[in-house]
C-alpha cells in the first residue's frame, strides 16, 4: 500500500494518511463516499479527530482587487479520539451529502476551465493539524442544470469559463458562501457575454442569468431569474425561453429592469452603480481563508497554496 504524503507536520516517523474515494464523480445533493487509509508511524500516536472538508478554488473582492482562496463547501469529522499503533493500518469509512449548492466543475466528460475540487484531509495530533492529503473530485450537473446549459449552447453561445465567487446573490436564499458564475460568449451580432448562476435545493433551482450588452447600444447588463422545480425543468423548453427572454431585452432601453416572462418569479437584479456583479450581495468571506483584509499579498499566497495543492496531487499521481 502506497501512501501520498507523509504527515510533515509531526516530522519525521509520523503517521501517513490516504483518503481514496469511491465515488470520484458526484452530482449536487448526491453522496459523497470513500474512506481514509491510515498507517502508523515509528511511535504510538494520539488521534485527536480524522476531519475531511470539501473545498473549492475561489475568489473574492478586496478593495479595488480580487484575491484568490480556498472557500470550504462541506465540513465532517469521520473519527473522534484514538490510538494508532506504531506501524498499525487503519481504515475509516466515510459517506456525506455534496451540498445541493456545489459548483458544477465537468459536463459531459469534459472539464470546466476555471474550476477546482477536491477533498481535503486533516488529522490532529497533540492539537498540531496536518492538512495531509487532498483528492481532487468532480462535481457534475444534475440532469436539470444539463438542460439549461444545453440551451445557451443551441442559442449560439459558446463555453467560456467559471469561477466560484465569495458573496450572496441578492434575493435568492443561498446557503453556502459563494456561488458559482458559468460564463459564456455571447453569438455574434447580440449578446456579447452571459453568465449563468444555478442555486440548487432539494425541491427545485433558482437561475440568474446576467447578460452583458457592452458591444451593443445600449451598453448596459439585465438580470433574468427563474424559480423552477427539478422535474418541471426536464420538461421546458429552455432554448426558447431563454431565447424570448433575450430577445425582449432589446425592447427596454433599462436592461436592469428586464426579468423572466410569466413562468418567472419575483423580480430582477438591481443595478447598483458600476459594479458589473451587481447580483452578488454583501461580501461574506465564509469559510474563505484568504480574507479580504489581508489584501493582495495575502491572496496570492492563497493562490499558489491553491496552484500547490490541486496541481501538485496530478503531480504525484503521474
């Protein structure tokens, strides 16, 4: 048995810690599954708590810039207090529920530019925690979110990149501390840039969907909302309603103002100001490591332990 990474942080003869997971490939609200290997070291040691977190590449405004971080989805402790023996193997079997919130990072086999999962690994020993291990994990749409990407794709627009941002989306009930922004360029000629926010729940999803009309006449952005359960999203026509939706927004010189038609609920986005995420309500570090406080220094530290962690894992598997 090969284990990844020795735990540097107890030093030299500590344990070694591996978490393999059996489910890889997870989808919103599904089941996250595996179990922690671990392996004693040249001494008895004592195991405070065996904690993974999922986490996620993330980033976040500070001032006038944007700092990159690490935004933790889920959190669980998969072992309280034990013993490991000198040279002992120990396996812990874990299962969790992927938030329904979770960013979305391949569809159809084919990887999400700008998206960065994983499971990270922690293990306390005398009240010193070594993040030992990180396993990246892919995040796919449910078959409801498939759907409405389909459509931007028969729409003409073509995939650009994601990000997960630090913050809440103004009118929508949210749960994590970020959300995730999927981004497109727009078809020739309408819309230049869109992007689309999914907010998944058990019962069903809100869509944002902000359209950038910067290389048109009127040079401003709209906001479009949509409230719609699971199944109900399975059997829309999404192509044309997103499709109309746009194709209003020439009729209103206010694009701010412009929402979903009928099957819409509540009301748009607000503008406010120049800020061009005006969806996205106050700041809400979370989880986030990297605060806005600590400025851009501060964020580019997070940004290459980020680069380290998630690059350096398909490093040493290679």
């Amino acid at each position: 048995m090969v284990f990844k990474r020795m735990l540097g942080a107890f030093g030299v003869g500590a344990p070694s810690v591996d978490t393999v997971l059996s489910t890889p490939r997870v989808r919103p609200g599904g089941t996250m599954a595996g179990e922690v290997r671990l392996k004693g070291g040249d001494f008895d040691a004592s195991i405070e708590h065996v904690t993974l977190a999922l986490v996620a590449r993330a980033e976040a405004e500070a001032g006038d810039s944007e700092v990159t971080g690490v935004a933790e989805l889920r959190r669980f402790q998969v072992s309280g207090p034990f013993t490991l023996a000198k040279g002992e193997e120990r396996t812990i079997p874990f299962q969790t529920e992927v938030p329904w919130e979770a960013p979305i990072s391949e569809v159809r086999g084919q990887p999400l530019t700008g998206m960065a999962l994983g499971v990270r690994t922690e293990l306390a020993i005398a009240k010193a925690v070594d993040k030992g291990d990180l396993d990246p994990i892919v995040v796919e749409p449910l078959p409801s979110q498939q759907r409405v990407m389909e459509a931007f794709l028969q729409l003409g627009f073509a995939f650009k990149s994601a990000d997960l941002e630090m913050g809440q989306i103004y009118g929508v009930r949210q749960e994590l501390p970020c959300y995730q922004e999927i981004e497109f360029y727009g078809p020739p000629g309408q819309i230049a840039e869109a992007e689309l926010t999914f907010v998944a729940g058990p019962d069903g999803m809100d869509i944002v969907i902000e359209a950038d009309r910067r290389s048109g006449h009127y040079g401003s952005d709209a906001i479009g909302r949509f409230r719609v359960a699971h199944d109900e999203a399975l059997r829309m026509d999404w192509a044309a309603e997103i499709g109309a939706w746009l194709n209003g927004l020439s009729q209103y010189q206010s694009f701010g103002h412009q929402g979903f038609g009928h099957q819409g609920y509540g009301h748009p986005g607000h503008h406010h100001g120049d800020d061009h995420h005006h969806h996205r309500g106050g700041g809400g570090m979370g989880g986030m490591i990297a605060a806005g406080a600590m400025g851009v220094a501060g964020g580019m530290v997070a940004a290459e332990l980020i680069d380290e962690a998630f690059e350096g894992e398909e490093e040493e598997e290679e």
